[in-house]
C-alpha cells in the first residue's frame, strides 16, 4: 500500500517508530495478564461499552435500550464485502440508500437516521472507533471506505439519542472495537475474486509476550465496477501495538487508507432499462486517511479505573463530479452557460485532533451495587476547503473531458471545537431493578474564514445539557424488560452554515456562497422493550420507539439531474418512531437470526419548499416560484417504512457450512417528493438473496464463495426528482437546451459471484 501525501508522513514516521518497538518486546507467545478493561476486545459479547470511551462495560441485562452486538466470528463466517455490507445483513433497522451507486459510498440509515459519505446528506448517527468519534470535522459524514472490516473485534450499535455520546448522537451511536495481538494470535492470508473484476488480498497477524502484544492487517481490494465507468481501489492498514497487565493497558493504534473510488450516480427512468450505463461521468473520490490513537486505562484501585485517549486524524479528499450546466443557453455562445456540461473540483484537507479522559467507580451506594462514570472530551478540527469549476462538453457517451481551464469558486477555511462533559450512573434499586442516569452538557463553536472575500465568514456557537433516565427490569431469569427517556443534540456543520440561503443554491458537492445561521437539531427519544430467552438456544427481543427532533435539518433541492443543486434549512419538527422485532438461534448445526422492523418517518411541521421538480409544484411563496407544502405526516424521503433482513447457515459436516440472507425493503419517496404527490410515485420495494459456503479443507485451508443477488433481481436504492437533458438520439444531450423531469433511480447490484481462499497459521481462527 502506499499512501502519497507529503502530510502524512510525520504519522506515519512516528507509528512505524512505536509499533516496531512493540515487536521487538513482545517476545515469546505466552498469555498476558487478565485485564478487565480489555474485555470489549474480545472476540464474544459479555458485557456493552455504553461510553464513548471504552472501559469495564455494563451487563446487558442492565442496559435499557434494544441494544445490538456482532462479533468477528460473524464477519468472518459471511465474507462480507465491507463494514456497511455486513451492517445491512445482520442488524435490525438498518438498511442502506446508494446515490453514488459505489460499493463503498453508501448511506447507511437506521431508525430513519443517517451515516453518509455525503455532504448533502443530513447526519443523525455518530460512529466511534476504539472511542474516537470518526464523524469527520467538516460535514459530520463518515468515509465508510476507512473503516478495515478485518480490524473489526466487535460492533455495537445503541439505540436513542443517547447523551453520552455527544453531538450527532440523534438516533443512535455505533461503536466499533478493533482487534488486539492478545485476542486474536496467529496469522492469516486470503484472496478472492470473480464478477465485476473483483479481485482482493486480505492478511492479519497478531502475537503477543508475557505483557506486549502487536496486531496488523490490511487488504488491497480492486474491481473494474459492474456499471460503465465506475472502478474503484481500495487499499487498508490497521496495526495496533500494546502493553497490558492485570492493572494497566495501552493500545497505541494505526489506520491508514489510500482510496479512489468512482461512481455514476442514478439514472432517469427512461434510462433504467440499461442500467449499467452512466448518466454522467466521469465522478471520482480520491480519500486519504492518516489516523493515529493512543489509549490508554489503569485501575487506580479494584474498584477505580481511570482511562484515556488522544488522537490525531487527517483526512485528504479530492473530487472530480461531472454535471449539467443548469445555466445551458444555446442562443448565447458567450455566455457562462455556453458549454453543456461544468466539472466541479474540490479538495479538501481536514485534521483532527483531540482526547478523552474517563473515571470508573465500581461499589456500594448504602448496600446497593453502583456504577459511576464521568468524563471529559475535546474533539477539535481544521478544515481547508477549495472548490473549482471548468467548462466542459459533453462526448457522445456523456463524459464531460476537458482541456479548459478551471476556476476558483470557493476557498474557505473552517475551524470546530467540541467540548463535552459527561456522567452516567447504574444503581442496582434491588437485584432485579437498575436505574440508570446520564447526562452530557456540550458546548461547540464554529468558526469560518473565506479565503476570496468576507462572504462566507462566520463565527458559531451552540451548546445544551442532554439528559437520559431509564429503568430495567427483571421479572425472571430469562425476562428483561425496559423504559428509557433521552435527549441529543446536533450543532449545525462548518459545510451546512455556508450553504443555508434559499436565494444562493450550493450544487453537491458544496459551493458555499452564503452563511446564515440554522438552529441545532434537538432530539428526544422515549423507548421501551423487552428481551429474554425462549431457551438456551434462543433469543429474542422487540422494541417501541419514538424520537422527535425540533429544528431539524434538511437539505432542500432546488433543481438539476441526479447530483442536484440547494441548500440546508430548518424545517420545524419530524418524527421517527416505529416497532423492531428480533430473533436469534443457534440450534447445533442450525443458527438463524431475523430482524424486522417498522419505522414511520415523517415530517410533523407544516413547511413550504422549493421543489422545482415535483408534478404538483406551484407559486405558492411568489408568482414565478416552483413550491410544494408539506403537511404533517407527509413520509420523510428515502425511509423505507418496512424492512426485514434474516440470516440462515447450516452445518453439513463438521468441514463444510453454508447459509444465505435475504435483505427486504418495502417503497420509499424519492427526494424532491417532501409532500408525497409527484407523479412519479414512490422507488419499489425490494427483495434479495445472497448465499455463502465455506470448506475448512485441513487446519490451514479454507475455501469459500459467495453469491449475491442469487435471483438477479432488478432493483432501486435511492430516488431523486431532477431534470434529465439527455433526450436526444441514443440518450445524447440536447443540444436546443431541451429536458425533461423525470424521477432518477440508484440501480442496486445484479448477480454476482465469487470465490476465494485462505489459509492460516497459529491460533487465527476466529
């Protein structure tokens, strides 16, 4: 792998320098000290981190929430493609939308939040990675494409606007644990390959002495894409170095990722009966990430833990968008809107740094078991933003190659501080009851400095308390149920303040050209469940939940094809609420699990939008304005209001396993349809069928395939109304300025086959 920018080469230098001490102490593979505080590393699920920093863990019978926990055992087993792949397969109420249609970029959404690589895309969830939240400094997006799936101990993924979690933390956090040299011994490597020009090599190798331990993995993964023009490199390193005893740990962490990643965005209906074609190309994302986290924990007593962490993190991105030019007028070849097409540059340099410092007190409030944990956090990031645009024509394939020279539209520099104080408690009321409080009062500034003028400057500030309360219960052994209250909040982004004038459109990716001020998003959350044992085989669980934000932000289309124009605005109250429902088993040769969840997403404030593209549009606000009203109740776009995934693997011989997935989502309304009336209709449900298989040959080698999509099915993830200029012979441009409003699909992944082996030396084997 290599990793080609100057600005990382001082992390890199001072990691190398770190981990190959590690190595060099490590010594003989003999097992460390027992650690209490390393148990979230482990490769099964006892006890869930409920704070952003991990540290001794709480019972799950005392958490209240319908909290969910994979391991690597089950990464391994199904052979996944990425950490969002596996996600969609095997966690209830999440599913995924793909405007970009790239493996690697999509949104992930759960409860009718979202995680998005995208500017454009409003974030809801927060995601952490061995406690440091990776939501990046600029937008609060999250490059799913830094993430190596083969790093992954454990996932957790808590429910409700949790306050202890800090800002973003809406609808829900994701907490992610990577592996250790203590955990995890021995070494391994694997390749596969098959459709779409899939080809990858994946290697991990963890050892460990009497107190040192090291672990390493990385993969480079190549596919030429299975639409036109759409190849993508992937290429990840993960290595953690430590030291542990039976009171202290330190982990000192590498993640490093050097990706170029292309998609061509969704298709017009009239287009989608070929749809591998591209509506636009070429679209390119270059990202680089450089990621450095020393963590630490030492129990100061039996009882006592303090723990901590600091953390450097820089992120280079680069993006090449081919457009329309909405301002195309063939009547005036001097004009800007001359040529057909315009070529959106961006670049942009984000480094963050920051830490955390966490204490534990374990014992008896007067006879009753307690557990207390306070905390301090920074997050703080540096953002370099330039963007350009260049004149371009459209080839008879719709690519938009240029020679003309580019302009600088936009150079702002932004800086964010995120300060958060935090406590959680869980009294134990008698054995079989647990109350829990918490609360978190954050306080975050956004500064912004235009670097062609005064425009865009600004200067930001937003805090509140957040508090939670919650109760579980334990009628029998095999019974817990529970009731929890909690409040989150959101500050707006560096990339949503300059981008918030109705009047001064952004495209996407984000031209900023204005800065008004917009609220921070407030949520409340109320849900309440149960989870139990039908025997010692099997479990289940099934939750209610309701959350409301006030002042919620929205991006608002105002025009153009499948990568639109608009602007971020507040749009009064929605709601997310819904039921999930969950089932695992695990009946000797035979294990399933089946999620199914209902989530009504809706808008519950009276708003008129822009939405130029919408049938029903009309001049509502002004005689020459395209405005729809949204009514309460109106279903918020791109939720699926139904979705179901279950998972079913059969052992046949103590050598050979298989099992297949089957990922349903009922309709969704494309955005653009705020008031749930264009013409066009909804994007149609779906269903799909993936299946895998596995030979453990010998102690060493193992071989495996996997298909997804077994039935082929054609299917749509994402929606968006827009204008599809392309109405001339063989889908060319119209060169008299013509268009058409059509509905644009993301088309999913048809079939797909691969196979691939591994082989394994040591105790890697989980």
């Amino acid at each position: 792998m290599v990793f080609h920018s100057c600005r990382t080469s001082q992390a890199h230098r001072a990691f190398a320098f770190a981990f190959a001490v590690g190595l060099i102490f490590s010594g003989g593979l003999v097992q460390g000290a027992e650690n209490p505080a390393t148990e979230l590393e482990a490769p099964t699920v006892e006890v869930i981190g409920t704070t952003p920093l991990p540290g001794i863990g709480t019972p799950l019978n005392q958490v209240p929430a319908n909290v969910q926990s994979l391991t690597s055992t089950n990464i391994s087993r199904q052979n996944t493609l990425n950490v969002t792949d596996f996600m969609t397969q095997n966690l209830g109420s999440v599913s995924f939308t793909n405007s970009n249609v790239n493996p690697f970029q999509p949104d992930v959404n759960f409860r009718g939040f979202t995680a998005s690589p995208l500017l454009g895309t409003p974030q809801g969830l927060s995601v952490f990675q061995d406690g440091v939240r990776i939501n990046e400094a600029f937008g609060d997006t999250v490059n799913w494409d830094f993430i190596p799936q083969s790093a992954i101990a454990n996932i957790t993924l808590i429910p409700g606007s949790n306050p202890v979690f800090g800002l973003n933390t809406l609808g829900g956090a994701l907490s992610i644990q990577t592996k250790s040299g203590f955990e995890y011994p021995g070494t391994s490597i694997q390749t596969y390959g098959g459709s779409f020009g899939r080809r990858a090599v994946e290697f991990e190798s963890g050892g460990h002495g009497e107190n040192v331990d090291y672990f390493v993995t990385g993969n480079t993964f190549q596919e030429d894409g299975w639409r036109d023009h759409s190849p993508s490199r992937v290429n990840q390193l993960f290595a953690k170095t430590g030291y542990q005893d039976a009171k202290t740990d330190i982990d000192l962490s590498f993640t490093g990722a050097n990706n170029a990643l292309q998609g061509t965005q969704a298709l017009p209906l009239s287009m989608l009966n070929n749809p591998k074609q591209a509506f636009t190309w070429p679209d390119i994302n270059d990202n680089r990430l450089a990621f450095v986290n020393l963590k630490a924990s030492h129990f100061l007593t039996e009882e006592t833990l303090l723990a901590g962490n600091v953390y450097y993190r820089q992120v280079d991105a680069h993006s090449f968008n081919s457009n329309t030019n909405d301002n195309f007028d063939p009547l005036n070849p001097t004009a800007p809107g001359a040529t057909s097409a315009q070529n959106i540059i961006g670049d942009t340099h984000q480094v963050g740094t920051g830490g955390t410092i966490q204490l534990t007190l374990l014992g008896d409030l007067n006879g009753h078991k307690n557990s207390f944990t306070g905390g301090l956090s920074l997050d703080h990031g540096n953002t370099d933003f330039s963007q350009s645009t260049q004149d371009a024509d459209f080839s008879p394939d719709r690519g938009t190659a240029s020679s003309s020279p580019t302009d600088l539209t936009t150079h702002v520099v932004s800086t964010n501080s995120y300060y958060g104080a935090y406590l959680t408690d869980t009294f134990a009321v008698t054995e079989k009851l647990h109350l829990t409080a918490s609360g978190r009062y954050n306080y975050a500034t956004v500064k912004l400095s235009d670097q062609l003028g005064t425009v865009l400057n600004g200067d930001h500030s937003f805090s509140r308390f957040n508090p939670a309360a919650g109760l579980t219960y334990e009628p029998a052994k095999a019974l817990t149920t529970y009731v929890i209250y909690n409040e989150g909040m959101r500050a707006p982004t560096p990339a949503e303040l300059t981008c918030a004038d109705p009047n001064a459109p952004c495209s996407l990716p984000n031209a900023f050209v204005s800065d008004p001020a917009l609220k921070p998003v407030i949520s409340r959350t109320w849900e309440t469940g149960a989870r139990g044992k039908l025997s010692d085989h099997v479990n289940w669980s099934t939750a209610i939940f309701r959350s409301v934000l006030d002042d919620d932000i929205q991006f608002i289309s105002s025009g153009g094809g499948a990568i639109s124009s608009g602007f971020f605005q507040n749009v009064g109250q929605t709601r997310r609420q819904g039921i999930e429902l969950g089932v695992d088993a695990n009946l000797g040769r035979l294990t399933l699990s089946s999620h199914y969840s209902l989530i009504e997403a809706t808008y519950q404030s009276s708003l008129i939008i822009n939405s130029p593209n919408n049938s029903t549009a009309q001049p509502i606000t002004c005689p020459t304005c395209t405005d729809i009203r949204v009514s309460p109740g109106n279903r918020i776009p791109g939720i699926p209001r139904h979705q179901f995934n279950a998972r079913l693997e059969y052992a046949f011989t103590e050598k050979f396993s298989a099992g297949t997935t089957l990922i349903a989502a009922s309709d969704q309304f494309a955005r653009g349809d705020e008031n749930n009336q264009d013409v066009n209709g909804t994007v149609p449900a779906y269903a799909i069928v993936n299946i895998d298989a596995r030979y453990q040959a010998d102690r060493n080698w193992q071989f495996f395939g996997k298909i997804d999509n077994l039935f082929d099915r054609r299917y749509q993830t994402f929606g968006i109304l827009g204008q599809n200029p392309f109405i001339g012979p063989n889908n060319t441009f119209d060169t008299t300025g013509g268009s058409v409003t059509e509905q644009f699909r993301s088309p999913g992944t048809p079939l797909g086959i691969w196979v691939g082996v591994k082989y394994t030396m040591g105790e890697n084997k989980k």
